[in-house]
C-alpha cells in the first residue's frame, strides 16, 4: 500500500523532474562553491597575523560552512529524491556507482571541513597554510570526475 502511494505520488510529480533536477544542480553548485572557499579561507587564516583578522576569519568560515551545508544537504536530498522517485534504474550502472562513491566522499570531505572550522573557532589548528593548499584541490578533481561520469556515462 506504501509503496503504491508512493508511486502515485511520484507520478503525480512526473512533470516536475526537470524542475527537481535543476534544482538538484544549482544546490551542488552552492555547495561547491563552499567547499572550494572554505579551505582558501583555511589558508588565509593560517597566513593571518593580527587578533582582528583572525576574528573575520573565525566569523567567515563559520558563516560559509553554515551555506555549505545547506546546499549540501540540499543537493543530496534532490539527488536522492530524482534517484529514489525517478531513476534507481540508475543503481544498476557502473558509472552511477562510481558517482555515488565521489559524492560520499564529498561528504567526508565536508565533514573534514566542518572539523576544521571547529579547531580555528578553538585555536586548535595543526596544519600550515600548504597542507590546506593541498586539501584544497580534492573537491576540484572530485567535480570533474563527476561531472565527466554523469554526461560521458562510459560504462
């Protein structure tokens, strides 16, 4: 009977899907835009020298995280939603898989930030400015695997 329901629902929404996954995408973007600035703004404060800019950089990052997780959250919720409601054919191929596996790590990747944030709010950071010069290529290799597995779809 849920499962039924379910399905009259989602073909009730049928008409909306290119409008859920556009939604999907902008809400990625935003998330990435905050997982790419983040760590720049990691860098920044590793660099910074003076108690007023170490506070704007206390403030900045905890503001960015908050939007970084909202279009995260979002993103997945949308993904999750055009899967579940339109698409678990696509559970079935390789390269959704593989996707699937980026976007989980994303999700560390994320989580990793957030700690981040944590120990600059405390003055407990243990990297220099190159570890997060570093860290801060993971989500660009991340997106165009992604987004070179979700148009090429190669196996």
């Amino acid at each position: 009977r849920q499962r039924s329901i379910m399905l009259a629902l989602m073909s009730a929404l049928l008409p909306y899907y290119l409008v859920f996954k556009a939604l999907h995408v902008a809400f990625m973007v935003t998330w990435f835009a905050g997982l790419f600035y983040l760590p720049r703004l990691f860098i920044y404060h590793c660099e910074a020298t003076d108690a007023e800019g170490l506070a704007r950089f206390k403030i900045m990052e905890r503001r960015l995280l908050g939007i970084t997780h909202i279009g995260g959250g979002l993103t997945v919720l949308f993904g999750l939603w055009l899967l579940l409601g339109w698409r678990s054919d696509l559970l079935y191929s390789g390269w959704f898989q593989l996707k699937f596996l980026l976007v989980l790590g994303l999700i560390g990747y994320h989580a990793q930030c957030a700690i981040y944030v944590s120990r600059f709010r405390e003055d407990r950071n243990r990297h220099g400015s190159r570890y997060y010069r570093i860290f801060n290529e993971l989500p660009a290799l991340a997106l165009i695997s992604i987004v070179l597995l979700a148009i090429l779809k190669p196996f």
